[in-house]
C-alpha cells in the first residue's frame, strides 16, 4: 500500500488514542504529542514509536504511558529505526 511520506497530525491523533486504548493503555495528550513529534508525521516512524511505547509499557506491568515508559519506548524505536537504515 503507498502511504504518503508524512501524514498530519491531526489525522493521527484520534486514531492512535483509539489503539491505545484498545490495548487498555491510557495516554495523556502530552505523550501522545511527544510520540507524534519523535515520527514527524512519518508513518514507519510513528508507528514504530507507538508499538515499542506499547511494548515498553506492557514489559514493565503499566497500564498507562507514563514518561518512563515514553522514555523506554521511544529510545528502542529510535535503535530499531537506526539499524532499519
């Protein structure tokens, strides 16, 4: 499927709350906005960010995304994407 390079925030927002919450993980607004500015609209990126987020949040026993949890996510998507290139 071609997706376009970026994809404005606004049309990820409600999307990404509804799968998180899907998975029962609360986010606040602020980490969902640090999650949309780490992939800049890129969809691999952005939604790499949000399945280690997921991931990180499920490994440590959290229902929600706190900041460490963000923190521990963000930094494995970023690994993930720096060996992808």
């Amino acid at each position: 499927m071609t997706l376009p390079h970026t994809i404005p925030a606004d049309q990820w927002r409600a999307p990404l709350r509804e799968r998180f919450e899907r998975a029962t993980l609360a986010i606040s607004d602020e980490q969902l906005e640090r999650i949309l500015a780490f992939g800049e609209g890129r969809p691999y990126d952005t939604m790499a960010a949000c399945l280690y987020v997921g991931l990180a949040a499920r490994r440590l026993g959290s229902e929600a995304i706190d900041a460490f949890v963000l923190e521990k996510g963000l930094e494995e998507a970023h690994a993930r994407l720096v060996e992808d290139s």
